[in-house]
C-alpha cells in the first residue's frame, strides 16, 4: 500500500541504502576500499566515484578525515 504521509523521496532512499552498504563493507573489509568494492560486486572506481559523492575521507565539519559527513568508517587505499 501506498504511504499516506506524502509522496516518497526516491532519490533519498537510495542515497541513504547507498550509505549503509559502503558502510557495512568498509567495515566487513576493515576500510579496505578494493575489497570493500568487490564485496559490493563494484569496479574499485564506482566505490571510489561513490566514496567521493558521499563525502567520505572529507574532514566535516571537525570530523574524522575518514569518516563520511553523515556515518562512520575508515578508508585506505591499500593495494
């Protein structure tokens, strides 16, 4: 059924899944971004490509250098 509350933000719900799967394959691969990129099924250069539109290794705002604006996760580049 249909949500009553309004139409949904596709583009939001994609971008916010998008953030929990890099998420949880940086951790799975203890920040590796290539093997982080394979366990997503993605060329190192989407990851890299998504890494970047996600903000991630952007010191935010006194944030961690590593971590994206809106989660957590430490990235190399080992390899």
């Amino acid at each position: 059924a249909p949500p009553e509350s309004g139409p949904v933000d596709l583009n939001a719900l994609v971008s916010e899944l998008e953030k929990r799967m890099i998420d949880a394959a940086l951790e799975a691969c203890r920040g590796h971004q290539r093997k982080a990129a394979d366990h997503l099924g993605l060329s190192y250069h989407q990851m890299r490509g998504l890494l970047r539109k996600y903000g991630y290794g952007r010191d935010a705002a006194g944030g961690d250098a590593n971590s994206p604006a809106s989660g957590n996760g430490a990235l190399t580049e080992a390899e």
